[in-house]
C-alpha cells in the first residue's frame, strides 16, 4: 500500500458530475425535504450505529 492510499480512512464518496447538476435542477423545497428524510432516517437507527457511522465519517475507522 503507497503512503497516499494508507492516509484514506473511512468513507468517501464523491457524486459524478452529472449527479451534481440534477440535483441542482431541484427546487429549494425539494432539496430540504430530501435532506430532512435522510436525518429522520438516520435518527431511527439505533444510537450504537449512528456512532459507528460517525467514527467512520471521522475516518476513526
């Protein structure tokens, strides 16, 4: 493994470029409503999870 692939860590995810332009056809609406869902998702894991997740948001992981 070179120096550079051992410093990525966690997840990573990165949309093409096509995916940024629809999402930007959004209305404001839309895009908040979206957003709201997937927090609300998220807030119905249990709290062990949601801080796995986060150790690997982190890069802990």
């Amino acid at each position: 493994m070179k120096d550079d692939e051992q410093s990525l860590v966690g997840f990573y995810h990165e949309p093409d470029e096509e995916m940024v332009k629809e999402y930007g056809k959004w209305p404001l609406e839309r895009r908040a409503a979206w957003l709201f869902a997937g927090l609300k998702m998220r807030m119905l894991l249990p709290k062990e999870v949601r801080a796995l997740q986060d150790q690997f948001r982190r890069g802990e992981r």
